[in-house]
C-alpha cells in the first residue's frame, strides 16, 4: 500500500459539482452535516482514500466483516445540484500527514471539477448555546464572495475564529487558494464539549441557502433531541445549574 | 539495515500452509496461542524480521548473547496441518510501521503460499470472566465463511469489538482484503488486566477445529493455574471482593 | 506542496545584506525585534517559506481572508543599510524539521547575498528583571569578531546561555558555521515567563550599532508599558511581593 | 546536510583498534569512561558525525563559540594499545534514528579497521551501591568468548539486564552481530540515580585486564568524592535513613 491509496469506486460525470468537506473535528459538526448531506440524498461512494497516517484499525459491521479505515468521497444529487462529500472517521495523525491527505483530497476534487470548495466544521464558544442561537462564522480564500456568504447568513468577525483554523478544514482553505480554489470555511457555534446536530443544521441552513437545495431536517432534529436529553440529566445531575457540564460528563464526543 | 529487513533461515516447501498472527496484544492472547503452537509442534524457525520501526532494543539470553529485536515466523507442522505462524515481542512504533509491517508480514505469507490468514488476539470485557465461559469473538473478511467459522464456536454480535480491531490484527483483514487474502480475527475475550492463557486456550479450541489439528494443552492450563493464584491472592487483599482489582494490582501484563 | 515551499514575492537587488532571524522564543525577543524593525522601516515581503513540518493551520485575517501558516522574509531598508528580516509564527515541530527549514533559511539568505547572520532570542533568568538592565549575552562563530560585539555592548558570560541555544537560532550559528556564513546570536536577557519588549529593546540597541541604524522604539515602549501594567497586577494580586509570579499568572507568551 | 553526515577531522592509521561507545545513558557510566579514556590518553579527534536526529542545538564555548551537537571519535592511544572511542552528548531521537546512527557509527569503526567492539553503559539497581562492591555485568554478541570476559570479572547472570539492552550500546551488539562485529556490552551496576563515577571505574578497571593497558584514576576518584559529598547531603536531609532519595533530591543526572 503506498502513502496513500485513493480507491476508484465509480466515477460519474458531475456537472459543475461543489467539494464539501466534513472530517470529524470540533462538536463533529463538519461530520454530521456531510453525513446527513449523503444519507438524505443517498450519495454514491466514488472514492475510498487510505493512508498509512490513519490509525492501523478495522471497523466491524454487523455482518462481522471489517472495514480499513479510510476517508470516503461521495456523489451526492441534492435536487439536480452536484456535490461532492467528503466525510471519515479520522483527521491525520502528524502535520506532513494532514498536508499531504489534503492535497490528496484537493486533487480528487479538481478530477472531478469542482471549482468551488466549503469546509465544514464547528466553532467552540466553551459554554452551552442558549436559545438555539446557532450563529455560523465565516472564513475565505481571497477570491470567495464575502457579500455572497454574508447574504446567507455567515458572520465574518475581528479576531474569530482567534485560534485560527487548523486542520484539513484549514487546509482546504490554505491549499485551496494556493492551487486557485475558491473556498469557504462554515464554522457553526458550539459548546465543544458535545457532538452538536443543532449547529450542524445551522450549518446546513446556510449551505442550502448558498447552494439552493433543500434538505430534510427531521433525522438532525431527533438526533439534537436525544443530545437535549443526554445535557438535561447532566444539568439535573449538578442540580439544575446551567454552567459549563464537567469534562468528566460530557465525554460525548466521537 | 533497511527499514523492513527479512533475514530468510529456512525454505521449507508448505503444503496449503495458513497463515497464523500471534503478536502482543490485549491478554496476550493472540501471542500465548502462536507461542504454545510454536512450542508444542516444535516449529522451524523460517524467517526473522527486523524493522527500525521496533525499539533499539537487544535481549539477552541465558548464556549472555544478545538477539536484535525482531518477529519471527515459524513452520509448524500440527500433525499433517501446515501452519506458519508469526509472533513477536512488539507491534509496530507509529501508524505508518504497522502498515509497512503488516505488508511484509503479509507479503512473507504469500511467499509461502498461505490462502488463508487468521489473527489472533484478546477482546477486553473489563472484568474478570467468571465460571470459565470464554468466548470468542470474530470478525472477517467478506470471501471467508461465516457460517463455518460460527460451527467452530467463533461468536459474531453487532457493534462488537466496539472500537474496532487495531494493529497488526486489524491490518492483517484490512490489508488482507485488499489484496485477497481470506482472513478472520478470533479474539478471546479476556478482563483485559492480566495475561490470560484461558482465554488463549479458548482461541485454541476454535483454531483446533477449523483447521482439524490436536494440540496438547497442559503447559496452557498449567501458566493458567499459575495466573488463578495470582488474582486469588489479589482478591484477598481486597478482602474477598470478586470485583474488578485496581490498576496498580495488576499491572502483569508483559 | 512540496516538504518545503519557498514563494518568491519579489526579487530586490540588496547591497551587502544581513540576515536578522527573529522566529518566536523565550519572551518572544527575537520576534518583536524582527517585526519591529519590519514595521518601522515598511519592509518588503520578499520571500515566503510554508513547510508540512509547521502546523496544519490557518489565520484568518479581519476580512476573514484565511491565510496559510508559514515564515516570511521582508526586505528592510534600515537608512540606507538592507537587512533581510526573517519572521514567522512558528519554530519547526520536529529535530529534522529544524534542520531541514534552517538549512532553508540560510539558502535563502545566501541567494540574497547575505554574508553577515544575526539569530535574535531570549535568554531566560528565572526572575523578572530590575531596574530595566536588560544585558544582551552573545554567542558567535568562529569567524565572527568577538571584540566588534564587545564594543556593541554584548557580554560573552562562561557557562551561557547554560543549556546551549535550541532551535532555529541556534542552527543559524551551528549550520552556518559549517557553510561559512559568520553569525552571531543575540540573546537579550528576559524573565523567560513574559513576552518582553524591553528586552526586545535591548537586543535593538546593540543591533544598530553593529550595524549603524537608527530606529524609533515608541511603539516597543508602549508595548512594554501595557506589559508592566500586567506584571504590576499581578504583583498586587500576590500581596506585593516582588518575587517570581506564579506559572498560572504568567502564561501571557504567545 | 545529510540525514547523517559524517565529518573528516582526521585519517590516522590504526594498529588493531578496538572500538570503544560510551554515549550517555544509565548513570552515565559508558560515557564517564569514553570521556576519561580521552582525556588521560590526549585522544585525537578523528571524526564528527552530525544527525537530523539530535536536537536542533549547539553549544557555547567558553570564548562564546558555538558548537553544533555531535558525536565525536576519537582516537586513544593507550599505552601502545589503539582504540576508537565514540563519545557525545546525545542518543538518537527516534527508533528509526538510533537504527540509523548506530549503523553509521558501526560503519566508522569498520572503516578504521576495528574487529572488536565494546559498548560502554550502567545497569540500574534501584537502590545506592553499598560498600563500593561495583559488579560489572556483561552480555555479548554469540562470537565473543565469555570465558576471556568472565577472566576480566564480568558477570554473567540468567535474566539481567532485565528489560535488554535499549540504545545505541543495545544495536552495536545486535546491528554488530549481524554485521560480523564481535562485540560485548559492559554495564556497570549503579543506582540509576546519579552520575556514577565509581560505577565508571569498575568498566574501566575490567576493560584495562580485557585489553591490557593502565589508566590513572584520580580524576574518576575526585569526582567519586564529589558525588558523595552529594549523597551524603541528601542523606542527612533525610534523617539520616540511607535508603533510596527521593526522585526530587536525585535529579543529578546529565
């Protein structure tokens, strides 16, 4: 097996497809969207990328057979709009190895003509978000419409993200414009201490907006109820305090 | 040295040989298996390999001489049944060695004509198993037969092991499917806190028949009453709780 | 993208340049000398170094313009005198790293014309410095003339900097010795625990007159004024006590 | 610069060398001696040999010179008695680099002809050596002779060292014997706690019989002395109780 290994699984002719990435990361926003994009739409798996900066692991499916651990771009038609997805259970493991799986990740969105690229992740505020109000903060490479992206709702803001973005979700960003991509990253409000589908459907509100499809929310709905539950009985458990859970209780994420 | 070096000692010519991996792991299970068959059957040692991805690390044997870190393969011969069997005293050091290594680890299988590859090792319950009811979990490749693994005992349930297969186990079927090579995992489950050679002696019985060999296991259950004293004595010194002994008590693993 | 990735911005033409590195370390020394000069003088940015060795990450600019990680050279026109001004965000992150991007640094510097290195950093005393004395202890190659810095006002200690010099600095003079460009490492004396702009001064004063410039330091004063204000609180908070503040109180490097 | 790169200082023709590594480690007994070797026999500088592997760092002289981080040879003229002795100030960084440099090193020895070779170290005994009965314990490559060693007072004993050899002093054995080098490993028991200069006189004293030449220990002796002087400190702190000192008292090493 070399470095990395892009499996060809199928490969259809896309018409002006956008690259959507959605590796896991803060409040596996990114992820959620991206998976809940190629469920709802019943995306095609056209490629599986291997690499050896991946945890040597196997899944197991229900049927006892494993699964290598790979990342997997997916065709998805959301209502006659081509996207393509990119969504797996694992960042890289070193920094050369995150510059290297991206560029791998660029390049099979450049084969199959993508000329458009969003990021997809989530921003963490270190406290419970109040109300429901799921803000999502922009970032761009240079020849990105920002008046585009703030007509559909993203917030550019001084100083955030102040970390900066890191990771394949910067990446796309920083590769991106160096090969000409143009690129945006959507970064949806989240506490970052729990996997979050209400700011994953924040997310994919503005998407829908920007790339005019629509999507059914009910499968992310259900999900945010069952987190509610889970945060209600943590807030119980501190007798009823809405401060910031402990980490000891909130290990949710992954 | 190179990076992967395979030193060949013997060529002995194998009929229908299955390939058999017993590196350390959860219990040491999958290594007590490879050593005993080793052992019992009195193996050929066949290869060694040696790899910088290993410790810079000699042992020492009883006469003073040192032996460079390595895995070695075996040809044993359990009675008519051709195996050749890997085991060692390390896993790789870093996600890109357990590939390599699990490569040439495979590739040496190949060499030997091997059809067939089983890896072998422990799944953690988190607690001590009670009345000696070992199971073995298994996992697969698709072109290996369920439902003859599951007439030799191999159990198969959802969302089990949890975490996936991870190391030269997990590569063995992840890596193995990519090139064809049929193989499963037989995991015995075992508390995960001591080495557990009941636990190995379970694997055992299921290797025994899928593979229709018979192999002597007095030195196993001897090393297992051996380990009985010993968690005996912990549990005394927990004042008879049957429960789970602490970290500290049973760091005997290695 | 390549390990290492040199961008060429512009190509000036410099007379008899110096190479001033001024990458972050103890008290952030050499980078506020190294920005300061590139902000007072408007330098030109002449070259810029992206290497997978930094981190997978991007700022975001206040346009939300994301801009990838990477060091950058300016060509400064000190009065009259060229400088060849190296900064960034961030030190490699491994040992062959910091061989493999010094070893690119002084590649560029060479093609510039540089016959003349300064490597600018810290050295850390364990205690706030009084009375605004802020020595600058020096480190040099061979070829370089020790009476010359001498005069400048760099003091030659014996047994310091006590642990060597670490990093990119450090590798300025090591690798430059062993391609004959003369160097020498100022280290201005600092806390260790606080970004420091006095002693960012310090290291300045004995730069122009090596090199005979002049340059206006009200900024770094002010900077240092907001930094005094913060250790004056801190004292207050521990009771007055001129003593060393505490780990948590002084994590302001950054 | 190379991964390694390997500097020519200076070409002697040597009679029969043996050669000798004594590169830090446990008690820093291998390097103790390496350097007295050195020092009482005015050893040459032969060669330096540079790596990616050792920390980006150099060291300073005393008139304010930089050194990059080496391992030297020398070579010592014992009495009439030719050794190559590598000494320094570092181990690799990495597996992969101890592998690397290891054979390097093992490339020099050979290039100067050497047929023996001795890797110099201690063996950690847990607790302070009473009554200076320093036993020197040995382990060797399968084309040594132990009888000529256990002459010379090496012990060999059934499972020490018990955890191998780990480092270079491991490979020169284990890469040596692969190599047809005849090598043996001579470990000076010593607490593991401090530098251990009568640890270091015990190597020294088996490898003047093994190798018939006479070196003057007052140097060794001196620093004996001083070292007591320490211990006898942490033992009056203690109370006067002559077990173990504490981790926090023992931080002399390096």
């Amino acid at each position: 097996m070399d470095h990395i290994d892009i499996e060809v699984v199928a490969d259809p002719d896309l018409t002006d497809p956008v690259f959507i990435e959605g590796l896991p990361g803060v409040g596996h926003v990114g992820k959620l969207v991206a998976e809940h994009l190629v469920e709802e739409f019943d995306g095609d798996l056209v490629r599986r990328v291997y690499t050896t900066d991946f945890p040597p692991q196997v899944t197991v499916d229900d049927d006892g057979v494993a699964d290598l651990t790979h990342a997997a771009f997916h065709h998805v038609d959301a209502g006659g709009r081509d996207l393509l997805v990119l969504t797996g259970d694992h960042q890289a493991a070193s920094n050369e190895g995150h510059y290297e799986l991206t560029t791998a990740f660029l390049d099979v969105a450049e084969e199959f003509g993508c000329e458009r690229a969003f990021a997809l992740g989530g921003v963490p505020t270190g406290e419970l978000i109040e109300d429901d109000e799921y803000d999502v903060l922009g970032a761009r490479t240079e020849d990105t419409d920002r008046e585009e992206l703030e007509a559909a709702g993203v917030e550019f803001r001084e100083n955030e993200p102040a970390g900066g973005i890191v990771g394949v979700s910067g990446l796309v960003l920083g590769l991106g414009a160096r090969r000409g991509l143009p690129a945006a990253c959507l970064m949806g409000e989240t506490s970052g201490y729990l996997v979050d589908p209400k700011s994953a459907q924040a997310v994919l509100e503005v998407l829908q907006t920007l790339l005019d499809f629509e999507v059914d929310f009910s499968d992310l709905e259900e999900r945010a109820e069952e987190m509610e539950e889970v945060v209600g009985k943590i807030q119980e458990m501190q007798g009823g305090g809405g401060g910031m859970p402990s980490d000891d209780e909130l290990r949710y994420i992954g």
